[in-house]
C-alpha cells in the first residue's frame, strides 16, 4: 500500500475509534417524551448517519494490490471497525423510541436503554482493542520508514493539491489525538510525524503557489524570446564590460562612434547600478534591439551590475517581448501584464498572497490548475504588485520590454503607463527597446538613452569577418588587402543594421560559389542600397523570372499560415512538386525512407530556400514544446528546421500593396489553402512513422501530426473559411484530403493499441484524457473541430458508435465521455470559439446515427450530454461564439432554441432546475443566491464547486420569473423565459420525452408540430437576446471579510466547470 493511503486509512480508523466513543457516551441520556423524545429520536438519527459513513469511508480509496504484510495487518484492522461500526448503527436504531408523544414507550426506551448498558460495555472494549492494534500499526509504520516515504513524495512535488490538502488534514489529526491513545507511541514517531507535517505544509504552499502560475500561464508566452535570434559571438559585450574596450580599427570615421559607444556604456551600467526609471534603448529596423534585448536578460553580468542596485534586498527581473506577428496576446497590454506577473511569481512566490489576496485565502481549497483568472483580475494583480509597498520591503524589482512598435494599441498610451508604473518609485526600474518612432523617441526624450545602430560598428565588423573567413577559400585573392576592402565597404554601408548585413552577406557568398572574383563583390556590394527597405526591394526585383512561380508561393505560403507557427522544411520540398502537379500528394503512395534519404531530400530543400528566396526567408531551428513546461527540446536530426521570415521587416515588405500586387499577379490564382493541405499529406505519406507519430521523449501525446492537424482543421473552419465559401468544389477537395489523411495515418498507425491521449484541453494547463484508437486521430480532431461534412461519410464513426453503444445508455457511463469531451471542449490551449450552427449540425448527426442526449459522461460529474449542453448555455461557458459564422458583440448572449428542440426530438430528458434563495447571504440584500439541483435534492453546487456563490441581481429577469414560482425553476418553465413565443411546443416535448421515462416506452402523444414550420421569422430573432441572468460573484473588498459582488462577463467562466474553481 502507498504511504499516502496508509496514513489515510490510519488517520480514517481513529477518527472512527474516538467518534464510536462519544456515540457510546451519547446514547446514555437518549429516551424522553414528547419534544424531548422527539429531539432525541433526531440525535440518534443523525448520529447512526455519521457512523455509517464513517463505516463506509474507512478503507475507500484504499488499492486492493500490492499489500505487505503490514498492509495486511492494517486492513484487518478496518474491516474489524467496520463490523463495529455495523453493531453501533444496530443498537442506535434500537434505542430510538417509536412514539414520541407516548410517556408509555418513553419508559420503555429508557428501559432497553439501561439493559444495553452490556451491549455498550462489549462494544467500548471493542473500541479500545482498536486503539492498542492501532498503536502497533502506527509503531509498525515508524518502523518501515513509511513518514520518511511521504517526506521524499512532498520534497519531489509528485503529490497533487488535493492529495497534499489529504496528506495535512490526516497528519494533522494523527498529530493532535495520538498522545491520548496510549504511551506506546514512540516519540521518534511523533517526532517524525512533525516533521512530515512540516514538510507537506511547505509542498503544500508551493503546490498553491503553481496554481496561479499556471493560471497566469499561457503556452505562447516564451515564444518571441524564444525566436530572437542570440547575440553573434563576443557582440555586445562591450556594453557590460567593466572597462573601456579598445578601438581595434582603423577606419577613420570609428573613433566618433566609438565615443557614442563609451558614452552608451557608462550610461548603462550607472543606470544599472544606480539608476531609477526608464532606460531606453532604440534604433533602426534591423538593428538588433530585440537581439541585445535577449543578450541583457541571459547575461549574469547585468544581473551583477543590478544587485549594486538592489542592496539587501531580493532581485527581481521579469522579461516581455511584444511580436506583431503572434496572436493578439503577444503583442497586448493584457499579454504584457501577464507576463510580467508570472515571471515576479515565479521568481518570488511569497508575493502571491500580495498581488491575489483574496484569491490566496481560499486556494487552498481549489484542486489542481484549478484556477481561472479574469483579465480584471490579473490587472487588480498587477496593480496590487505595483502599489502594495509590501512588494517591496524585501524585493526591488525590473523590468525588460521589447518590441514596443510592436504592441496593437495606442503607444502614447504604453509610454505612459510605464511612467505611471515607475513614478515616485525606488523600487522598480524597466529597460525598454523599441524602433525611433516619434511616440517613443518624445516620449523618453528625458530618459537616458541608447541608440543602438550607432554603438555597434566593431559588432557588425566581427560579424563581417568572421562570414568572410568562411567565403574565402572559395575566392582567388590577389591578398588579403582585398577581402579587408571589401569588409570594410560592407561595415561603413550597413550603419548598424545587422538584418542589411545578413542579406549582404548571404548575397556575397551566392555569388562567390558561383565563381564571382573579388572586384566583383565589390560591385554588388556598391549597387546595394543603403536603407533595408530599398535593399529588400532591390532583392526582390532580382529574383529571376524562371523562378518568380515557386518563390512567390513559398512567400505566400509562408505568409499565410507561418506568421504563427513556422512550417516544416518538408513541406516546402512537397510545394515545388505540387506546383508542377496539383494532385501529386493524392497519387503518391505511402513510402519507407530512410534517415539518409530524408537528410538529403531537406538539404536540397534548405538550398533552394536560401538560394531562390534572396535571404527574406530563412531556415530556423525546430522547436517543439515538451509536457508540463519543459524547456524547448530539439527533434531529431531529419527534421532538419521550420522556415520563417527572416525578420519582421522582411515580412513588413512583403505586406506592402505594390508587393502584394507584384506576387498576386503570378499566383493569385493558387488556393494556398489546399497547398499546406496537400503538402501536409504528402508529408505524412513520405516520412518514417516514428517522425510524424511520435511526440516529447518517444510517447505518443502531442505528436507532430497532431500539431499540424490541429493547425490545418481550425484554418479550415476559420480564415480559410472552407465550408462557407459559395464554391462547393473546394469544399469536396478538402473533404477528399481529409479522407485520404485519415486513410494515410491509419495506415501508418495499424500497429498501435488502443491508448490515452492528451488531446482534449479545458483549460490552459489541464488535459483531459480521451480514449481513441491511434488510428483514429482525424476523426477525433475533426468530431473537436465539428466538421460534420467529414464524418457524414464515415459510418459508422468510431467515437459515435463507442457513444451509441449499450454501455453508453443512461445510467452506465462509460468511455463515451470522450464525445462530449471533444463536442464541448477544446483541443488547443486556448479561447473556445464556439460555433453554434456548427455544433447544432454536428448533433444532429450523431444523433441519427444512434447517440442519445441521455448518455451519462462518467467524466463530467455524471451529467448527460444533454446536461452538459445546459449549463453551457444558461452559465455561458464559452470564450466566444459564432453565430452564423460571424461573431456576436459581447453584449448580446444567444438561447439555443434549435439546439434544445433537436435534443428533445430525440428524447432528451432533464431535472435540473434552478434553486433562487432569496434569503441575504451578505451586507448587500439586493442579489440572490443561485444554486444548480438536480431531481429536486441533489444539489450540483456542492459536487461542481464552480457553482458555487452564483448570484443575480433581485431585479434581473430570472429573479423576477423565479419569484413567480416559489423560487425553483425547471427547464420547462426557463424555456418560458427564454422564448416566450416558441415555448408551447418545447414544454410538450419535454412533457412527452418524461412521460417516455416514467413509463419506459413510448407514450402516445399527438404529433407535435416543428418549430422550423411555426417560425415566421429567422432563427436569429428568437435566440439572440439580452442577458436574463446577469451572473454575478461575490468577492472579498480588498483585504477584508466584507464582500461586495462582480459582475461575470460572458465566458468569464470558460471551462470553469471542468477546473474545479471557486468563483
């Protein structure tokens, strides 16, 4: 048995032990008349519902594998007390006195009461057998280094939050009630035991601590950081150096330079050293900003400059790097701020309680990564961080921000709030870099200041030398006074833009393999001009005609759908065969090749690349995240790099209208789409199984293929907008990939078992595990991403009949959890977009291939996917949605009139209700407590502890229609409310599908008539409306015991129902 479980059932056993003795004690004065008796009939009742559950607790949990001998002994033990246990409940029931209002029966009670005195003596002796074994047990436990088993689990953080939470409230009772049980516990096990409660209290603290980290979390944070590309070789090191570095050249225009550089380095480290504010850093596009940026971050020598600064008190550095090119977080305030908090909590979690004070009182209670945080929030937060002075008692703290041409906002606005963020403070200084735009130039006009593209003439000579030296042997040099000319030209012309140089470079060495003499080098370099801008141009124009096809489509391409995520070398390999033959990848056969074959096949690829593209695309590193956080892993050696833009200016070039129009001109033609379709597929057909199938360290969970599927799907659904497009012969030709994707990765995944995977995300940092056949992926990311149109000719579909089966049918549950999973959640760790049509059509379905609304998700606390779909709906728990196709403003919430009548026209029954209780919980009597019952008792806000603390406003429309029926409100009656047009035929569906249930067959009813025929108008009128229920949570004010109420935004609560959260 684990040691957790052992202290558990230890813990379970005494409770039991000392709770038998007061109920032996108790049930001495129970007999009376009248009230009394009656009181005392209640005792008795509520005490033998305690000791049965204490019963049945004793030993759950507990795995019936693996036992030693001492396991053994201490199961013995508990079915021991649970035979006790069975005896305790007997005689409470038997001292009960049968009529209470009789003073007759009340002197019987009181005489079996005295003839039971036996009875209790037996059952007390039974109890104190209990507590010697349990003695031996304990001695036995200290013996087998059990506490010493729990202190390595809690010092590894291998235990969750909820076991954590477990393991201290059992050690805590061990602790305070075994030096009553008896004398013949050892101290070194109390000892022990102290220091394992010492131990889990501080794994405990910091399993609270990664809950808001994770929460804070999200998986492109590190991205930009992580694609800026790292400071050449012994470049910028004269900025951190402690003494002036020498001048090395002899050009004569160096040592004014060279004075910006001195100058820039004093300023720097006084600042670091001493400095408060804003330190700013700017420069030409190219210039390598964001490159210094990262060098200062990893480099120890700032960190050393910094604790000059920092005294006695803790240093603390947080990064930020805005990317126009990511997702709309990156390049936020929110996504800035978010940033900035998880890096100061990762480095100093004792701040946490500081900047989520309320949320930290309670966090105890939440289960793991079971908190969701509000962008309100996270801002409350940072403004906590930033103006609570107890941040700062024993931390100083700074900040490094790149990119700021690169935030999507008002950027007079930014540089304000840095110096709002810094004003009147000691404590926190922030380093910043961004491009010599008037806004940021005005802005820190009296802010010291850096410029970049002055400072870096001996950076950019290093680099220029170094590459020549590679050049060189394949040059005839008269002498070395040529190659020194011609750096020299290539340094003085580049003025500090390291991206001009790279292109320069690149172009020098194309024309030295192809047999270019020095003197001709020398001209190109002359005719290239001088700004990047003009020098992309020039490159552009100069790509030959015979070549414009292919390289417009990889620009394209790339442009895309690699602004996000760069795409596989592969693929481009596939694209120049598909542009000679559209349909290549559908008739080519799946293939064995080896690591040689590939090798050679993405070394063409790389060279064609360098060589047609004119340096505006480039080939990176992979990178590929591993589970849980872990640093960026590398694939192997045949998945030779992802393609990308060189820079972000070449991708600024390349979106300028004229260029637009220049590329549309040749291939405006080519639907892109089907081109990354296509060259995916090929892909898969090409590689070896292992290097498509297999994910982080060999396992089968976040796979490449599944990455690219993902990618793929929800492009289809989204900007490709492939379904909705009035040309049908696109949509066949997509549906006809997928089917020949599908057909292909079954192929290569025959072999497989039958396995988990992590492919269902319900929240940023939360997996939940379906089950699926490997062979299975397309149809599962497709039934995610609710694209019907595929799985209409799957039949049947293999999640759908999993859900059909009579395992599934109500009541049993079973794995076919997996399709509400998939229907209702995401795959990606992100927002969920949910598209009603969509998801209306997808039911439909699945319906008529046999799933029923009734079927019980074992997964989803017990609730029917007809359930599931409810609360969805009435607690609004999607990030957004689509109506339509089109996204709905934030002010309008939609009630699923087509939804809820396919439910019900395929039997779907329900009893949940709304419970509204009126009565006061708080100063503020103007809201009301909402609570989620099923069947009239059971109340989902005790087992959903995200339904918990639910309220709306006494005037809001659902309190207003509640209090009109005594303050419950089933499903029949919302629908009144919601559609108080269409409601008649819903109630008589509903009506009908529970006569079905109670008499369980069909009942017969007249035929009632469809909505879609009583519509007079669109769909869109009767389901989109104003929000009836105006949720609301209650909140602490500030740091106080005094609760005011916010109101919830809809899908605030995203995937709330799955985390475990307290509001």
């Amino acid at each position: 048995m684990e040691a957790l479980a052992a202290i558990g059932l230890a813990s379970n056993i005494l409770q039991f032990i000392e709770a038998g003795h007061k109920v032996l004690s108790a049930s001495k004065e129970m007999y009376g008349v009248g009230h009394e008796a009656s009181r005392s009939n209640n005792d008795i009742e509520s005490i033998t519902q305690e000791m049965k559950r204490l019963g049945q607790s004793l030993s759950k949990g507990v795995p019936t594998s693996q036992k030693t001998e001492e396991d053994e002994a201490l199961l013995r033990l508990t079915a021991e007390c649970e035979r006790w246990s069975s005896d305790m409940v007997t005689l409470l029931d038997h001292l009960k006195n049968k009529n209470p209002d009789s003073k007759l029966k009340a002197f019987k009670a009181g005489w079996k009461n005295y003839r039971k005195q036996g009875e209790r003596d037996r059952l007390e002796k039974g109890l104190d057998s209990c507590r010697r074994q349990l003695a031996i047990q304990l001695t036995s436990m200290s013996r087998s280094d059990i506490l010493k088993k729990l202190q390595d689990l809690s010092n590894s953080a291998t235990l969750s939050n909820d076991n954590l939470i477990t393991l201290k409230r059992n050690l805590e009772s061990l602790q305070q009630s075994l030096p009553g049980i008896t004398n013949s516990i050892t101290s070194q096990f109390l000892d022990d035991l102290r220091h394992t409660l010492h131990i889990s209290d501080k794994a405990l603290l910091k399993s609270r601590q990664e809950l808001f980290l994770a929460a804070l979390g999200y998986h492109e944070m590190e991205d930009r950081f992580y694609y800026v590309e790292s400071a050449y070789a012994a470049t910028f090191e004269w900025l951190l150096a402690d003494a002036p570095v020498s001048n090395t050249t002899k050009d004569p225009s160096v040592p004014k330079l060279f004075d910006f550089r001195e100058q820039a380095r004093k300023d720097f480290i006084h600042w670091l050293q001493s400095g408060r504010g804003i330190f700013h850093i700017s420069g030409k596009p190219g210039s390598g900003k964001s490159t210094l940026m990262k060098f200062l971050c990893k480099n120890d020598s700032t960190r050393r400059y910094l604790r000059d600064w920092s005294g006695n008190k803790t240093l603390v550095s947080a990064k930020s790097f805005f990317w126009r090119l990511g997702n709309d977080t990156q390049k936020s305030l929110n996504g800035l701020v978010r940033t900035l908090l998880y890096e100061v909590l990762s480095a100093a979690p004792d701040v946490i309680p500081i900047v989520f004070p309320n949320l930290w009182k309670d966090s105890e209670s939440y289960t793991k990564n079971g908190i969701q945080l509000s962008l309100s929030e996270i801002e409350d937060g940072f403004e906590n961080l930033l103006t609570n002075q107890s941040t700062f008692e024993r931390h100083k703290m700074v900040f490094f921000i790149d990119g700021l041409d690169e935030y999507k906002g008002r950027h007079t606005g930014l540089v304000d709030k840095f110096f709002k963020w810094t004003a009147n403070s000691e404590h926190l200084k922030i380093c910043v870099a961004s491009r010599e735009w008037n806004e940021f130039m005005e802005g820190f006009a009296e802010c010291p200041r850096l410029r970049i593209h002055q400072c870096t003439h001996e950076d950019v000579t290093t680099l220029v030398d170094d590459r020549l030296k590679t050049i060189r042997p394949q040059l005839v040099l008269e002498g070395d006074q040529d190659m020194s000319h011609l750096a020299a030209k290539i340094t003085r012309k580049a003025e500090g833009v390291f991206q001009w140089v790279r292109l320069v470079l690149n172009a020098v060495e194309d024309g030295a393999i192809n047999g270019d003499s020095i003197s001709d080098l020398g001209s190109k370099v002359d005719a290239f001009p001088n700004e990047l801008n003009e020098l992309y141009q020039y490159l552009f124009d100069s790509i030959h005609i015979t070549d414009r096809q292919k390289v417009f489509e990889t620009l394209r391409i790339t442009h895309h759908m690699g602004l996000y995520h760069r795409l596989p070398l592969m693929w481009f390999w596939f694209l120049n065969k598909l542009i000679d033959d559209p349909d290549y990848a559908m008739k080519m056969s799946i293939t064995e090749n080896s690591d040689e074959d590939i090798t050679k096949v993405l070394k063409i690829t790389r060279r064609q690349i360098y060589g047609r593209c004119k340096g505006l695309l480039e080939v990176f590193p992979p990178r590929i995240r591993g589970p849980r956080g872990r640093p960026p892993e590398f694939w192997p050696l045949f998945d030779d790099g992802e393609v990308g833009f060189m820079h972000s200016t070449a991708q600024e070039f390349l979106e300028q209208s004229h260029i637009k129009q220049s590329i549309d001109q040749v291939v405006g033609h080519v639907d892109f789409f089907d081109r990354i379709c296509q060259a995916f597929l090929a892909s898969v057909k090409f590689a070896d199984q292992a290097w498509y199938f297999r994910g982080y360290d060999n396992s089968i969970d976040e796979t490449p293929f599944d990455e690219k599927l993902i990618r793929v799907l929800e492009f289809a659904v989204g900007e490709a907008q492939v379904f909705t497009s009035p040309s049908h012969e696109r949509q066949d030709r997509f549906l006809k990939f997928l089917h020949e994707l599908d057909a292909t990765a079954g192929t290569r995944l025959s072999s497989e078992a039958t396995t988990k995977y992590n492919i269902c995300y319900l929240s940023y940092s939360q997996p939940l595990r379906c089950y699926a056949h490997p062979r299975m992926h397309v149809q599962t990311f497709a039934t995610n991403c609710l694209i019907h149109e595929f799985l209409r000719e799957k039949d049947p579909t293999y999640l759908m009949s999993i859900a059909a089966s009579p395992s599934a049918k109500p009541g049993i549950g079973d794995n076919a959890s997996d399709l509400a999973l998939l229907l209702m959640g995401q795959i990606k760790r992100s927002v969920r977009i949910l598209d009603y049509d969509r998801l209306c059509s997808m039911l439909e379905l699945c319906f008529s291939r046999g799933v029923s609304p009734n079927y019980i998700s074992s997964v989803l606390y017990g609730l029917s996917l007809f359930d599931v779909m409810l609360i969805w709906f009435i607690y609004h728990l999607y990030g957004a949605i689509l109506y339509n196709h089109e996204g709905l403003p934030a002010d309008t919430y939609i009630y699923p009139l087509r939804l809820l009548e396919l439910c019900l026209r395929y039997g779907a029954k329900t009893q949940i209700q709304l419970r509204l209780d009126p009565e006061p919980h708080c100063e503020n009597e103007s809201f009301i407590m909402v609570q989620l019952m099923v069947d009239e008792t059971k109340n989902l806000s005790d087992t959903l502890i995200w339904a918990e603390g639910w309220f709306t406003p006494k005037s809001s429309p659902i309190s207003s229609f509640a209090k009109q029926r005594n303050w419950v409100v089933t499903i029949r009656d919302l629908v009144e409310l919601w559609f108080p047009k269409h409601h008649e035929i819903l109630q008589q569906l509903i009506d009908k599908n529970a006569a079905d249930m109670n008499s369980g067959s069909h009942s017969p009813f007249p035929e009632i008539p469809s909505l879609q025929d009583e519509l007079e108008q669109s769909w869109s009128a009767a389901e989109l409306g104003e929000d009836i229920f105006q949720w609301h949570n209650r909140v602490r004010v500030h740091d106080s015991d005094i609760y005011g109420f916010r109101k919830l935004p809809q899908g605030l609560k995203l995937s709330g129902m799955y985390s475990g959260r307290r509001p």
